[in-house]
C-alpha cells in the first residue's frame, strides 16, 4: 500500500517573517532530543502545556531532517542546525535553520513508502498536527533553508 503524497509546501517566510536561530544544534543524532526538551521548555513556560506533545514531535522531524540533509553533504564538523522557538498572535511558530548549500524547495519525503518503510512519514505527520501551516523557503542572506512550523 502507498503513503498519501507529503503535503503542499508553501515556499513563503514564515508567519511573522524570520528570526535568527535562538540556540545552534549539532549535526548530530541527539540534536532531535535537545530541540524537543527545548520546545517543551518554552512552551511550558507560555502555559501551553496541551502543545508540548505535538511541539515535541513536529520540531524532532524537522530536525531529524536536517541531521540527515546536512549528514548527506560530509564532514559536518562546522555546520549547525539553527533552531528558533516564538510566540504569535496565530500560535507557536518553530522554525528550523539547515545552513546547508543549496536550497530545497521541498524536504525529501519518499512518497511511495509502504507499510513497511522506516521513513517516508513524517512530514506528513508534521502536517497533521500544524493543520498544514508548515512551510519551507531560502535562508534570507545565507545558504540553506529555514522549514517551520506552526502550532496553533
């Protein structure tokens, strides 16, 4: 059986245009956990615990592709994950910097996955729980790309 194609992916700024990473993650396996306990943290600290669950799982798939987008082009002993974390009037904003070169107007999400497949799923789930308002667009003033996503 087929996985529904991955979501549209708009190639816009994100609501309440960009902002510069608020901490700098490694490439690195680990960097999906630390951005989790991140986003817990502040959305704990605005009293919105009821996000903390669908924050945790939106912001590891973000960054979990980021890790393996930037693992795929070397040695990443100098790159970093940027991640940014915001309250709007709309909701919670996070936004994931990949710094890598080049910029993907879509991240990879194989659309053919069965029900087997290990991957192919998760930025389908990143839609579910943002009811589609994600997105992804080029870095302003650097290479790479900045996907988010917003919980409302």
């Amino acid at each position: 059986m087929n996985a529904p194609s991955a979501p549209a992916v708009t190639t816009t700024a994100p609501p309440g245009g960009y902002a510069p990473p608020q901490r700098l993650l490694r490439v690195a396996e680990e960097s999906a956990a630390l951005a989790r306990r991140e986003v817990g943290r502040a959305l704990e600290r605005w009293g919105r615990p009821e996000l903390v669950a669908d924050g945790g799982v939106v912001v590891s798939e973000l960054v979990a592709n980021a890790v393996a987008h930037l693992r795929t082009l070397g040695p990443a002993r100098d790159r970093r994950i940027g991640l940014s974390v915001r309250r709007l009037p709309e909701g919670v904003l996070i936004e994931v910097h990949d710094a890598g070169e080049g910029f993907i107007a879509r991240p990879a999400a194989p659309v053919d996955a069965d029900d087997l497949s290990e991957h192919g799923r998760g930025l389908l789930i990143v839609g579910a729980l943002t009811g589609g308002a994600w997105g992804t667009s080029p870095r302003p003033g650097a290479p790479g790309k900045v996907v988010w996503a917003l919980l409302a």
